[in-house]
C-alpha cells in the first residue's frame, strides 16, 4: 500500500509545499487539504504545516482552529489517526486542544530563524520511531510565537508519561518552559513541534542534512505496517 498524506493549507499557511514534497520525497502520496473543506478526501495521516495562518490575528492558531477542516482533524486524531503539527501547525494543536499548554511570544520578543539542534526524547511516536531516543538532529526553526507553556502540573505530566517528544539542546531559542521543543498526546498518534523537518529533507536545502527526513519515514512505516 502507498500512504496517503494530507497537508492542510490556511490563509497564511508558507510551509504546505515543502510539507508536501518531504511527503514525497518519503516515498508517500502528498495530498493538499483546504481548511474550508471537512473532507479528509481518505488520508492516512494529516501535517498542519507552518507559517501564519490567518496573519497571526487574536493569537497565533486561534483562528484557524475553528476552520471547517479542524472539525474533522479533531474528531479523526482522537479516533487514532496520526497529526503532526509544524510550528503553527502545533500552535493550532494547542488551541485545539489535541495538545496541551500553549504558545506565547519569544522571550526576547523577536522572530527567530535559525538551524537548531534537538535531543529526541520520545521514539516511541507515530512520527518519531525511525529516530532514537537520545539522538540529536538539527532542523531549521522560525518563530515569533514559539516559547511552549504550561502549569507545572502539566509540565510534571509531560515528563511522567514520556510525552516531550525533543527539546532544545546547547541553547534554547524561544524561552520554552524546560527546554520543551515538542511534545506527543498521551496516545502517541499526535505530534506537535516548533522546528521545521520538512525542511532538512534533502541535502541541497535547508541545513544541507536529511535530519527531518525520520519524521515522515516514520509514518509511513506506521502507516505501511499497521
């Protein structure tokens, strides 16, 4: 069987296409979504890609979780369906509430754009299992409203049931509560982080790694053997 993977698309949405081709470049069948369209048009698995969807208005993501598509994309993750959320797409996971905490303005109060080192901490994910646990990778990150938080009852969670999927490592770029660069739900199925792996797919863009390449191998062997 060939993995279907659908990219969700909103006003303000920059990374669909890179989403898309790091699909492809896989080895999985890309297929866009429309935010305004509750139709999954039969996935497998769906990425919310970055950017500023809506322009950021009200809060980043805000909007968007109320487009017609999320409808769906909630009801299907908490069905099991594997979601990952890039950047905005994981500040649309928050306020969706398919994630918990939420994202707040960087501490220094300026965008940043940057290659970035990560630990990976969970390799048991449906988006993190072609990884090891305790691997570093660097994929690039850009952001203004990436500093993760949460109370400390959440953030105690997290650490317990083995949900902080990466954390930033040597520096951490945005003041995220405990280095927290991405975390997982409790079932595994659904993935949000601030850095960007679609774009460290091929060695020619990017970082000139294929570090971000696990994430969407790793799905589709989720996918394939499931």
């Amino acid at each position: 069987m060939t993995a279907r993977i659908g990219v969700v698309t909103f006003p303000g949405t920059l990374d669909d296409q890179d989403s898309l081709r790091a699909v492809r470049v896989a080895g999985a069948e890309p297929v866009s979504l429309w935010h305004r369209d509750k139709d999954l048009h039969q996935v497998d698995a769906v990425i919310l890609a970055g950017g500023f969807s809506y322009g950021d208005y009200l809060r980043a993501g805000a909007i968007s979780r109320f487009s017609p598509v999320m409808e769906t994309v909630i009801e299907q993750a908490k069905a099991g369906m594997p979601v990952l959320g890039i950047c905005n797409g994981f500040q649309i996971l928050t306020e969706a509430h398919l994630l918990p905490g939420a994202m707040l303005r960087n501490n220094h109060l300026h965008f940043i754009c940057r290659d970035q080192k990560l630990r990976v901490e969970n390799a048991g994910t449906a988006w993190t299992s072609d990884y090891s646990e305790g691997q570093e990778i660097s994929v690039p990150l850009k952001n203004m409203d990436g500093r993760y938080t949460a109370d400390e009852h959440t953030l105690d969670e997290l650490e317990a049931e083995g949900r902080v999927a990466f954390r930033y490592v040597d520096v951490n770029p945005n003041g995220s509560l405990r280095d927290i660069a991405g975390i997982s739900n409790a079932a595994g199925n659904v993935v949000g982080l601030m850095p960007h792996p679609e774009h460290a797919v091929e060695p020619l863009i990017g970082t000139g790694r294929t570090d971000g390449l696990g994430f969407f191998t790793s799905i589709i062997k989720k996918l394939v053997n499931a």
